[in-house]
C-alpha cells in the first residue's frame, strides 16, 4: 500500500484570490502547496486591461508572505469591449497567459461579461492567431434553461459554434461538470482543448447540496450535477487523458456571505485541495495518475514546464484535521469540509 507520494510542485489552473485583505488572507493557502496558479479576473471592478493585469500582478506579490514562492499567471476578463491589440500585447509581455469568457450573469461578478458572442469575434480570431488560449465559464444563462443544464446548452449552442468558425482557438473547458463535457473533450481531435476539474466536483453531487439540509458551503458554480456525472468527472480526472487538469476554483466567501438568503457560490479548497485529492485518485486505485493532473497536463497545455521542486503527501493512521475557517479581516472563510475523514497530509 502506497503511503507515501512524491510529486512535482502541483499549480492551480484556476483560482480566485480576490483583492485587498482576502487576498492577504488566502494567497497563502495557494502559496504552500502550489507553485502557480492562473488567476481569475472577477474582480469589482474586473482586470480587464493588461494595465489593470499588471497591477493585479502587482498587488498579488506584494500580499505574499516572506519567504514564499508564488507566480500568479495573469487573465484577462472578456469584454464585449475588449480591445484585440491591448490583449496582444498583454500575451506578448509574457505577463498574460489567457483571457477569460464569462457569459453576462453567468456567476460571480460577471455582469461585465458577454452577452452577444458575435461582438468578441475580432478577440478571439487574434488570440487564435497568437496562440493565447480562452478560459470559458461553460454555462449559458438563460432564465428559462435549467440549471442543471446550462452546461450542456453552453457547448451545444456558444462553445461548439465558436470553436467551428474560430480555427485554432485554444479553449480550457473550465470547471466542467457534467458527463456531456467529459465526452466533449475527449472526442475532440484539434488538439486545441482542454478541460479543468475541481477538487470539490470530485466529490460532491446534487444531493451533498440539497439531501437531509441544504449545505451552502457545497454550493458553488456551475453547481453539482447528478451522481453519474461525478463519476464521469473521477473517470476523467484519473484517466491519464492529459487534456484533463486540475483547476481548484477555489472562491473564498465570507461565511456571512455564505450563509445567507441569496448565499454566494463557491467552495473554498485551497488550504486541503492536494490531501483531499491524494483521497479521490487512492479510492480510484489511481495515484500514479495524480501527478499528470496535478503537475503535468496543465503546463503541458500552457506551454510552460514542470515544475522542478516536490510536494510530498503522507498517510497518517488517523485522520488529518484541518483547519475549520481561516480568518480574515473580512470575516470568516470556511474551509471545504469533504464529509469523510482524510488521511494524506502534505508533509
Ligand atoms: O462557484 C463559483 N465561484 N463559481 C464561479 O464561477 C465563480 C466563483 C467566485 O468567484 O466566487
Ligand atoms: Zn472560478
């Protein structure tokens, strides 16, 4: 029995870590198991510009603690505005590594994204040409779709559309969820696409959310699906299919803001993501595969190489404890809490 797990520095292929004093307060809980991360643009207001990328940048590496190591790899958030030369620019800086498509209402702070896909044609046929992949938030928005299947609407009807008539976009499907997504990646022949996994849609469905009391801190976007879609997303994750990496979409809330009667979307996994992995790969008898998903397939992607350090995970006898909540001058931020013990620590 393997109790011992050596891998690369892993790196987050998405991550939220928000402004001011959140930041300060969760870009630790990245910076002690990961080496990078791709850093999402929702902010209030968002980084749409490289400007305001290279400010964000800025402000990331002055909130990191002394004696980490940490490089943020910089988005853009996808206007119908967005200005093709500034984002060329930003890619030729070396400073941005994708550019992000939150459909207008889709989730969290994306007010500011598209609503008419045809107004950012001009975009993504210059991220085609210079190579700068898109991060799509695959959920269309729609009053009258089910949320349950905004994903599958979203590839039939925006992402498949776009991919047809944009040759040589590189896409990250992100956060998928759903069987249909699984199978969308892994029919695809252009070897331009991608798709990240979270950590918390490994383990949960629908009903971790909603059975025996609903549990705010699994609600999260785009929301847990049915049980054989999870099982879809393990199979994946898993595989060794190297078009699958790991995006922990980690999204601090306040508990407040959690907790409350319009609750905020988004599970916070950033301090026990790689321990809670080591725990899904272990049950599907798949640890040999958590370096390529951890480590591998996503610089592969990107372009960029392994990273040299290690991180090395344990198994203890008795079950790890994690912290509950990590303070914050906003308030409180919990943890995600699996629901089961733990027993891989990062040691
Ligand atoms: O659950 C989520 N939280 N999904 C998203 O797409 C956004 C994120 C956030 O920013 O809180
Ligand atoms: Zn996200």
């Amino acid at each position: 029995m393997t109790s011992q797990l050596t891998l690369p520095r892993p790196d987050d292929w998405h991550l939220h870590l928000r402004d001011g004093a959140m930041l300060q307060a969760v870009l630790p809980e990245s910076a002690r198991d990961f080496a990078r991360a791709i850093i999402m643009p929702n902010l209030v207001p968002p980084v749409v510009t490289s400007a305001d990328a290279a400010a964000y940048h800025a402000r990331i590496l002055a909130a990191l603690p002394e004696g980490m190591t940490f490089e943020p790899l910089m988005t853009l958030y996808l206007t119908e505005d967005t200005d093709p030369d500034d984002v060329a620019a930003a890619h030729a800086s070396g400073l941005v590594k994708a550019v992000k498509l939150y459909p207008a209402g889709a989730t969290t702070n994306s007010a500011s994204g598209v609503r008419n896909f045809d107004r950012i044609r001009p975009v993504l046929e210059r991220m085609a040409d210079i190579g700068l992949p898109l991060c799509t938030h695959g959920e269309v928005t729609e009053d009258h779709i089910d949320i349950f299947d905004r994903e599958a609407v979203f590839i039939d009807r925006v992402l498949d559309p776009i991919r047809k008539s944009t040759p040589g976009l590189r896409v990250v499907m992100e956060h998928i969820t759903t069987r249909n997504a699984v199978d969308y990646v892994r029919e695809d022949s252009s070897g331009q696409l991608g798709a990240t996994i979270t950590t918390h849609h490994l383990i949960l469905n629908r009903n971790h959310i909603l059975a025996g009391g609903i549990k705010p801190h699994y609600y999260c976007l785009p929301v847990a699906k049915r049980e054989e879609h999870r099982l879809a997303l393990r199979a994946a994750a898993t595989s060794g299919d190297p078009r699958y990496f790991l995006g922990t979409d980690s999204a601090p809330h306040t508990d407040p803001n959690k907790l409350s009667s319009c609750g905020c979307a988004g599970c916070f996994t950033a301090p026990n993501t790689m321990p809670l992995l080591a725990h899904v790969f272990e049950e599907e008898q798949a640890l040999d595969a958590l370096a390529g998903f951890a480590c591998e397939n996503g610089p592969a992607f990107y372009g960029l190489p392994v990273n040299r350090e290690t991180l090395t995970l344990t198994k203890q006898d008795s079950p790890v404890r994690f912290p509950e909540q990590i303070v914050t001058e906003d308030g409180p931020v919990t943890v995600f809490d699996p629901g089961f013990d733990i027993f891989w620590k990062v040691t």
